[in-house]
C-alpha cells in the first residue's frame, strides 16, 4: 500500500517538508505542494493534504511498521485520549495502559508514541 504522508509546507508556501510514515523519514522540496493549486488559491494543496490525511491511519501503519507487542486498537484508544502535552511523559503512558511504575516501555512503543505525539502537534500547528 501507497505510504502515508503529511505536507507541511513553510509560511511562504515554497518549501515544503515531506513527512512519511512507511520511511519514517522527512525531506525538503524547493517546489511547491502542487504547483497549480498553490498558484492559484494559497493554502488549497495544504487543506487537500490535511483532509487526505488520517492520524488513525497513520498510527496504526507506524504501529505495524515498528512492530509494536501491543493491541494497537487499545493502544489508539489510550493514546488518543491523552492530551499531547501529556504524551512525552513515560509515567502517564504507564498509567493509561496499566503499566506498573517498574515496568520500561519498549523502544518500540516510545518510538510509536513519540510520532504520534509529532504527528498530532502538527495538525494543530498547520
């Protein structure tokens, strides 16, 4: 299946940052989201972009791709439900999915979280 990926383009519309779920990775482009959109309505590539993009979607294929132990459903519910600010602390995480405080979370899972926390932060932002 295609990867999933979110456009976020600089504040002149030029640049655009390539975000990519299957590779994990990011990347520039000199040339705009889509040329024509952009030329004539400002902000159009972006709104088809965002409308186009499914945070759930891209959870669960990072989930997939990273390998992640857990029950990727009880884990959308869990993180989803936490506010962003909350998701960068490890206690909080434990608590929603019933951690003990002595337990580590996998390296897996902190990746898994850490992007999901990235990707929500920047819908909000775009």
């Amino acid at each position: 299946s295609k990867p999933l990926e979110f456009h976020a383009p600089d504040r002149d519309g030029e640049r655009q940052a390539v975000f990519t779920a299957a590779s994990g990775s990011s990347s520039s482009s000199s040339q705009p989201a889509n040329s024509q959109a952009a030329a004539s309505q400002p902000g159009m590539a972006l709104a088809e972009d965002q409308a186009n993009f499914s945070l759930r979607e891209f959870f669960l294929q990072k989930a997939s791709e990273l390998r992640v132990q857990l029950d990727v459903e009880v884990l959308w519910a869990a993180l989803s439900g936490i506010e962003a600010e909350e998701l960068d602390n490890q206690e909080v995480i434990k608590m929603w999915l019933g951690f003990s405080e002595e337990e580590k979370l996998s390296a897996e899972l902190t990746l898994l979280v850490a992007e999901f926390r990235q990707a929500r932060c920047l819908l909000n932002f775009s």
